[in-house]
C-alpha cells in the first residue's frame, strides 16, 4: 500500500513538468509536503473537459483517500486511499473513476514500513528515484457533492511490489514512465497493459533508503524524514 508519501516541487515546476495548467483556486490550496498523510490535499494532474471542444490538462488539488459520490459524508474516503489495480473494474467505489477520471499523482517517492527480523517494531523506508527525477503514479478522481460542499479527491493505484522493493512491502504504487502519461489519462476503454508496472530497469533506478522513525508521526513534516539513517533498533509507533 502506499500510505505516506513525498511531494516538494512547487506548482509552476510541476505544470510545466507535466505541461498542464494550474486549476482554478489551486495555488491558494497548493502546498510542499514532506509527509503526506491520508486527507491531505495534494496535486494531482487531470483533465478537464470545461471546454469540450479543447480538453486540456490541469494540475489541481484534492483530498487524498477517494470519496464515491454516493458515499453519506467525507469519511468514507479514509478507506480509500488506494486503489488495487486489480479491482478497479470489479469495486464500486472505483470503476466509474476507472472510467472516465484518471490522474497522474505527482510525487518525490513513498514510505513504507517492514517489520524487524529479529526486533520489535518496524523499519522506516524511502522509496525515490537515485536521479532525483519525479514520479507519477497512477491515480482516480472523483467529484463528491456540489454547489459549495464540492469535494474532489484522489486515490492512488497500486500493484504487486517488484524487485528489491517487494522486500520492503509487498504493494507498491502504480508508477507510469512518461510515454504512458497521456495513455493512462486518456480514460479511454480498460486496457490491461495501462496496469502493468514500469520495466525492471526503471525499477532498479529506485533507491530504498532507510529513515528516521520520526515520520511515522503525522505532525513531523520537514526535509530531513528524507534522509537516511541509521536502522533504528526501537519500536515505530505510527501516528496516524
């Protein structure tokens, strides 16, 4: 799964990164985050069909964890954070996102946990490019409500973990490589091959470091959850 996870570049970086432009109210609710947490708001790239006759990119942002719109109240999106590639056709809350709402979810990398060998508690990673390049994963949007208590929020996909990052958890995000950017947002008919995982080579690319057990607490969000550290042998509380 991907619960955590880093997004630093600023909205103009990120716009011209993935040649979108900024939505509507979107810089007054953009913001860096070192440790985003489920609710979160956070950018994603869609796009809009305002102007039907000239669809275009947007980068917007959303809450994290997908709100059905037949869902009674915003809660319901905490347990929809993710969203298994393997059910996006078959789970209610997602297959009309599936459908017609795709995103692209910028990001610097994701945490994840493993428990310990031989000790209690769990090990802190950080999952990110070695070249320091930006991620995509692959993403759903959905609109809840209207009128002034409309929300759009986000999920993240997520497949089977490959490579040296399936010993780290067995989940990773969904990461779409550039060529498959205007494919996945395309939301054309369910194509099989949108759902497979970038080549082992990209993979490879991505350095797992170990971190401080400091992210596991929502109200820590600065720069250096980032850095590596030393396998810390106490127990990690997760702070939700």
């Amino acid at each position: 799964m991907c619960g955590r996870y880093a997004t630093t570049r600023s909205a103009d970086e990120l716009s011209t990164l993935f040649d979108a432009a900024l939505a509507e109210m979107a810089r007054e609710r953009f913001g860096v985050s070192y440790n985003v947490a489920p609710t979160d708001g956070v950018p994603i790239v869609r796009v809009s069909h305002r102007d039907k006759e000239n669809p275009r990119r947007v980068l917007d942002v959303v809450r994290w964890g997908l709100v059905p719109g037949w869902a009674k109240d915003l809660k319901t999106g905490a347990k929809f954070i993710n969203a298994r590639a393997d059910s996006l056709t078959s789970k209610p809350a997602f297959r009309t996102a599936y459908a017609r709402r795709r995103a692209l979810v910028p990001a610097d990398g994701w945490y994840e946990w493993k428990p310990r060998d031989h000790q209690t508690g769990k090990q802190a990673y950080y999952m990110t490019p070695a070249d320091g390049s930006v991620l995509a994963f692959a993403g759903l949007w959905e609109v809840w409500g209207s009128g002034d208590d409309r929300v759009l929020s986000c999920s993240v996909v997520t497949t089977d973990a490959l490579g040296e990052l399936a010993g780290v958890h067995d989940r990773m995000p969904l990461i779409l490589t550039p060529d498959r950017w205007s494919d996945w947002l395309a939301s054309a008919a369910a194509d099989p091959e949108l759902l497979t995982p970038p080549p082992a080579k990209f993979l490879e690319a991505i350095e797992i470091r170990p971190v401080s057990a400091a992210v596991g607490n929502v109200r820590n969000n600065f720069p250096e959850l980032r850095d590596e550290t030393p396998e810390e042998p106490e127990q990690l509380t997760l702070g939700m």
